[in-house]
C-alpha cells in the first residue's frame, strides 16, 4: 500500500512538472532575458503554498520545517537557454508532445531536470523527520556562467552540505566536471613591407606559441576526466597582403580536469608562451566530489554510474560539494529541435527521491 501510494504521488508529481515545462518552454528565456519564467516559477511555487524569494532573475525556497541547526542540501538547475539554431524545423517556443517526446527549446538543458528537482522538492517540502534542509533554487544566466545567476544567491544559503546540480545527465552521476578557462592572447611583432626581411613576423610567433599549446601536456591526468585539454579557437591579424601586421591575436579554449586550479593552469601557459596572455575569467574552475560521499553511494546502490562530465554548469561556482544529476542527454542540448523524452521526465523524479530517501530520513 505504501509503494503505491509513493506510486501515485509520483505520477501527480511528475503530470504537474510536465505541465510547468511545457509553459517554460513557450516562454522565451535566453540568458539575462528570464524574468517571464522566473515569474512563471515563482507562480507555480505560489498555487503550492510555498513561498519563496526572488532576486533578479532567480526564484528560491526552503522546505517548511528548515531548521538552522541540520544541514542542508541544494536542489539546483537553471531556466535560461541559449537561442535557438538555424536548423530548428519546429517552433522552439512550441512545446509539442509527439512519439513519446516534448520537443522545444529548453526541454532538456535544463527544463527537464529543473521541473524534476522542483517535482522532488515538493515531494519532501512538507515532511517533518529530514534529517537535512532543502532549498531549492531556480537560476539565471547558466549558459553565458554570468554573474547574476546561482553565485549571486549563495550568500543567502549560508553553508551547504552539498548540492544537486540539474542537468542532462541520463540520471547517472557525474561525479566530477570539467572548469573552463579562455585565455586571450596577443602576439607581438615588427611590422614592415611583406618584401622586406623581417625575422620578428607576430603571425610566426604566434603560430610557434600556438604549436606548444596543440603538443603540450599537463602532467597530471584526472582518473574522471582525463587530461586538461587546450584548443586555439580564433585568430585574427593583419589586412593587407602586403603588410606584415605588429600583432597577431588568439584564443585558446582550455578545459580543465580536477587535478589543476584554473589559476595553476594559467600560471602554467603564461610561462610558456611568449605572447601576451590574459584569462577571461579564473572563476569558472573544475569540480568533483567523492566516491565515498553518502549521496553518490546512494546513486550506485540504486544501479547509477559515476562518470566524469566534459561539459560545464553551475558546478563551476558552487564552492561546496556537488553532484551533476538530472535525465536528460547532455548531447541534445543545444541542437536543432530539442527534446527529451517523457519517460526520462517521470523516471528522473521517482529517481531523484529514491535516492535522496536512502540518505534523508
């Protein structure tokens, strides 16, 4: 009787986060542009009782029997997209259910595991024997990793046992995540005539610094996620076919693994190359948490496996541990006509509280 009625709670749960993901995804939310889903959410949490803050562009709200002095675990996933492609042959602000799939733009990074958090922080909001606190946070700004999204809010969360960070992950665990550090770089030079001898050419310099970046190696290798990764994505220099230009300008995309800070990183370049190197951001850095942490326990009991993910979310700026879970397919996002399928929706929440429960109570 008890399995079904959980049974059932599940089904409710998992008909009315359909029905929020559908009305996210015909609303447009690209980044810094979220304040209609934002106020969406914020409703949503309203018709339940529940009351919440928002700030900018981010909603969240705290279980009714938060008490101080247990600690406390983050639900949070982001309602941000990016902007649709050109090859989209639906309307991606359409949520359509076809085949067994919601298609739209949003549905699976990361609509269908915030609506699934939400789903699970309703489960447990009322529940007075929690061992833990939960808050759950709605976010902006995921995509462009801006400033007034999750990191603007942590300050009002005090500190956090650990977070679930809502992304498409096919419900297995992503124990460890790759940082990210975009480097800017310039190479100078002498300019001249193209006719003239000139052995300080800023495109050759450039190129020799660019040769040690595509060979270089980072000695340490992540057993999650490998080795640190460096790519030159942009160059740009001269004008005129018979100028030699005084710079030459790139830049190199790194993605770095858990056994390096993205200042190590950086440190590392600079002193290499003989171009001028200056980082975006050094925030952006690698994450990971132990296999030996109660939470990813409870994922393997449940038959989940732990990998290590190779792209970034708001992992990045959480400073406490956290895990990557949510259904979905990492390699859906951002394509042409976007969709997760129903099943991994309803399979993600029942997922989601079977876990958590084996730590929770």
């Amino acid at each position: 009787m008890e399995q079904r009625l959980q049974h059932n709670e599940v089904e409710n749960l998992y008909e009315e986060a359909l029905g929020l993901l559908k009305q996210l995804i015909e609303i447009q939310s690209f980044s810094k542009e979220e304040d209609q889903t934002a106020e969406l959410i914020g409703k949503f949490l309203e018709s339940k009782n529940i009351a919440y803050n928002r700030e900018q562009n981010n909603i969240w709200a705290k279980n009714r029997y938060f008490d101080e002095s247990r600690p406390t675990i983050l639900f949070n996933s982001h309602h941000d997209t990016v902007k649709p492609n050109l090859s989209y042959t639906n309307d991606p602000f359409k949520a359509i259910e076809k085949d067994g799939k919601l298609y739209g733009l949003g549905s699976n990074d990361a609509g269908g595991p915030l609506v699934s958090l939400i789903a699970t922080f309703l489960y447990f909001y009322d529940r007075k024997d929690l061992k833990y606190n939960i808050i759950m946070s709605a976010t902006a700004e995921e995509e462009i990793s801006g400033d007034n999204g999750v990191a603007s809010i942590l300050r009002h969360f005090g500190d956090l046992e650990f977070a679930i960070v809502g992304e498409p992950t096919e419900m297995q665990l992503a124990v460890a995540e790759k940082g990210l550090l975009v480097l800017d770089c310039i190479a100078k030079g002498t300019p001249s005539h193209a006719a003239h001898p000139n052995n300080d050419n800023a495109i050759y310099n450039a190129i020799e610094d660019i040769a040690w970046v595509r060979s270089y190696e980072f000695p340490k290798e992540s057993p999650w996620l490998g080795k640190v990764k460096m790519t030159t994505t942009v160059i740009n220099a001269g004008s005129l076919h018979n100028m030699v230009p005084d710079e030459c300008r790139f830049t190199i995309d790194v993605r770095v693994t858990d056994q390096y800070s993205n200042q190590e990183v950086y440190e590392k370049i600079k002193e290499h190359l003989k171009s001028d190197v200056k980082p975006r951001s050094l925030r952006l850095n690698s994450s990971s948490i132990s296999e030996d942490h109660p939470i990813v326990k409870a994922g393997i009991e449940l038959g989940r496996t732990c990998y290590g993910s190779p792209t970034s979310s708001d992992q990045a700026v959480i400073p406490f541990a956290s895990l990557k879970l949510g259904p979905g397919l990492s390699t859906r996002s951002h394509s042409a006509d976007e969709y997760i399928f129903l099943h991994e929706i309803k399979e993600g929440i029942e997922l989601y509280i079977k876990i958590l429960e084996k730590i929770i109570y």
